[in-house]
C-alpha cells in the first residue's frame, strides 16, 4: 500500500535466534523500536522534514542502550567504543558522514551538521572530534558508552578470535546497527544510518555506515539504510546499487532489494540486511540474515514492528 507519509527504522540484521531472547528482552527492544519510530513519525505527522525525522529517530535509538550506535555501542579489540554515522538529503542529494568518533552523543547530528554546515562530506577521528567540539556538541564520558553485555561480547569475540556482528555473538543480548528512511508529505526522502561498528573491530576500521552508496543513500526515487557485514556492503555499493536498479533498470523497491540483497550479497556470504522506501512511500524490508530488528509507520498502513522473519 501507497503511503503519503512514512518512516521505517531497523536495529540491526543477524543471527537472532529467538531462543536466545526471551519475553522481556523482545518486549524491552520492541519499545525501543516504538519510541523511536513514533518519534520519526510525529515529525513527519506535523509537516516536518523527512531529514528530521530520519535525524530524531537515529538519535532515540542512538540513545537506548539497546542498540549498537550511541551509548551501547560494540567495543573494538582495544576495548573502545568508534562510532560511525550518515545522512543524506534526497531532495538535494547533499550527504554528511562522521567515522571513527569516540565521545560523540549522538553521531547522526554530527554528520547533519557536516552535512548542513562544512564543506566536506566526511570527517574522521580527532578532525571530526574538533569539528565536534567547535560547533558545540555534547561530549559524554567513556562510561557513558559502555555496557557489561557489550564487554562479554568483546571477551567472547576475541577468545574466539572473530569479528562480529554484534547480534552473531551467542550472547542473549544482541541487536545492531540502526538506521532509518523517510518519505514527507511534500515528496522528500532522507536516510539515515549509526553504528558501533563490529565488535573486536581493529582501531580505525571503517564499515559500510559512513560510506555514502554503501551503508546510506537517498534520492528522488528511494532512501535505503543497511545493516551488516560492513566488507561486503562496501564492496558491492549495496545502497547505491539499489537506488541504480530503481533508476535505470525500471525495479520496484522490492524486486531491487531482494536482487541485491539475495542474488548479490547473500551467495558471497554478505550477511545483513536494509529497509527502503519509495517515492509512492512503500516500505519494503529485505535481509538474509535469521533476523532484522524492524519497525514501520506509514499514514496509511500504520505502526508496525518485527525482529524475526515473520
Ligand atoms: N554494518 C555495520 C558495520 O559493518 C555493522 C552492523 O550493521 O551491525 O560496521
């Protein structure tokens, strides 16, 4: 069904196996994907933007502890927190990315300030930490950031000697990545995507998330956000490569996620997923993964949440 307006969200694509989360945990992440796209929606509901309301539903899960972006983000091996975030502006085609932050609030503002203000596209590390701090933004402690369950996943990763996906950690306590896409009642679409990365990740490894075509893209026609093996994602400009098969190639949303996602990513062994959204505001939700933590809020088709492949 067609929406005038909507938004959808995810928390992260893996192996969530629903024996490993019981009850409250699947209740406590369904609030946490609630919150979050009522916050998204409300905007859109009041005639706001669909870059604002991609921007204040990143910031909620950014902020939920839940997640892996913002506070409860995965450790790298050296046991600290790198977040990486995007942005991008359909109607304008501008984009705003920051990589390799520590401290960092709430990563998606930054990269809309980066967006809005510099005139860059992506700043990294300690130029974008003095980016940070020169435009006035919140700096919390390291404790902020860390959580006991993302400790264990570390300990676990590295005596396993991997690198994860936050939710591939048979740990109870998963979930991932966030990111969403809107559709605004003028015709704008936006997108945008947050992360911690992958756990026991080297220092100063970038995944998909800050990387405009590969973890994020929005223009006239879509807005896409994946989740996943970072790797693979870049490799293959999954988010580009969707909106090039809507534009060129003449696919609906889902016919080009679903040969991205299946015929392209899964056979190389590129685990994830992503949500989009058209122009018309169909929502479609694609992942070949066991799971994507998923959420959709449309005028006309409602509030809808999901985590497994149900
Ligand atoms: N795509 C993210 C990365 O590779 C990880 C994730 O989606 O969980 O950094």
């Amino acid at each position: 069904m067609h929406n005038n307006f909507a938004i959808a969200i995810h928390g992260g694509a893996g192996t969530l196996d629903p024996k490993t989360i019981n009850s409250d945990q699947k209740k406590a992440y369904n609030d946490g994907l609630k919150v979050a796209i009522e916050a998204g929606y409300a905007v859109l509901k009041k005639g706001g933007n669909a870059l604002e309301a991609v921007e204040i539903a990143v910031i909620s899960l950014e902020d939920c502890p839940l997640f892996n972006a913002g506070r409860g983000s995965v450790f790298t091996h050296d046991q600290k927190v790198e977040l990486d975030a995007s942005i991008m502006d359909g109607f304008t085609g501008e984009a705003g990315a920051v990589a390799s932050v520590s401290l960092i609030k709430n990563p998606v503002s930054l990269a809309k300030n980066i967006m809005v203000n510099s005139d860059h596209v992506l700043l990294s590390g300690v130029g974008a930490m003095e980016y940070a701090f020169k435009h006035g933004f919140k700096f919390e402690s390291e404790s902020y950031f860390h959580t006991d369950f993302r400790l264990e996943q570390l300990l676990v990763a590295k005596s396993q000697n991997r690198v994860t996906l936050d939710h591939n950690i048979l740990i109870p306590k998963p979930i991932g990545t966030v990111g969403a896409v809107a559709l605004d009642s003028s015709g704008k679409i936006a997108a945008a995507t947050s992360t911690g990365g992958m756990t026991n990740k080297r220092f100063g490894r970038l995944g998909d998330t800050p990387i405009i075509g590969a973890g994020t893209w929005a223009d006239h026609n879509c807005g896409v956000s994946c989740t996943g093996h970072g790797e693979f994602f870049i490799r293959n400009v999954v988010a580009y490569d969707i909106a090039c098969l809507i534009k060129y190639k003449g696919l609906s949303i889902e016919e080009a996620c679903s040969e991205v996602v299946f015929n392209k990513l899964a056979p190389i062994g590129g685990e994830g997923g992503l949500i989009a959204i058209d122009k018309q505001g169909v929502i479609h939700f694609s992942f070949n993964s066991v799971g994507m933590y998923r959420a959709s809020y449309g005028d006309k088709t409602g509030l809808f949440t999901g985590i497994f492949r149900d």
